[in-house]
C-alpha cells in the first residue's frame, strides 16, 4: 500500500510485489497491427507516415527537427536578403509588411 498514491502508483507497487510476478514476461509491442489492417500498399505507407510523425511529436524528434529546418531557412532568407538587387529589395518590402 502506498499512502496517498494515485492509483497508477498502486497499481504498479501490488503488481510488482505480487508473488506471480517472478512468473509474469514483460512484452513491447514492435508492430502496429491496426497500421496493417486491411489496406493498400500505399494507404499503408501514407498511415505509418502518419504514426511516425505522431510518435515523433511525443519523443520531441519532431520539434528538434523542425527547429533545425526554421534555422536553415532564416538564414538562407537571411543570406537572399543580404544581396541588394532589384528582387531582393521587393521580397524584403513584402516581408517587412507582413
């Protein structure tokens, strides 16, 4: 028992000292089955597509990666900006109106 646990933590502590837990495998699970449930090839590539990106956002993968990306294009803007032509002076009046 743990007092004020949240029933999580209850949970977890009456599992691992229970005396059939010296018996009991621990399994993880590798494949997503509901990604190949009755689909096409390319219903199946979009849909791990989709669940990669997702677990990407939970792992915070995602977001270091798109942090990189924004860098690389604020400094290519940066460095298209720093040229002074006729082009490069009208894409920065459109960037500094909006």
């Amino acid at each position: 028992m743990i007092p004020k646990g949240t029933r999580p933590e209850v949970v977890h502590s009456t599992l691992n000292s229970s005396p059939l837990w010296d018996f009991c495998e621990v399994l993880t699970l590798i494949k997503n089955m509901r990604l190949l449930n009755g689909a096409s090839e390319s219903d199946i590539l979009e849909r791990k597509l989709f669940s990669d990106w997702v677990l990407g956002i939970g792992d915070g993968q995602l977001v270091k990666a798109m942090t990189l990306i924004y860098q690389l294009l604020f400094q290519l803007i940066y460095l298209y900006l720093a040229t002074e032509t006729h082009s490069h002076l009208l894409f920065r009046a459109l960037i500094q109106t909006c």
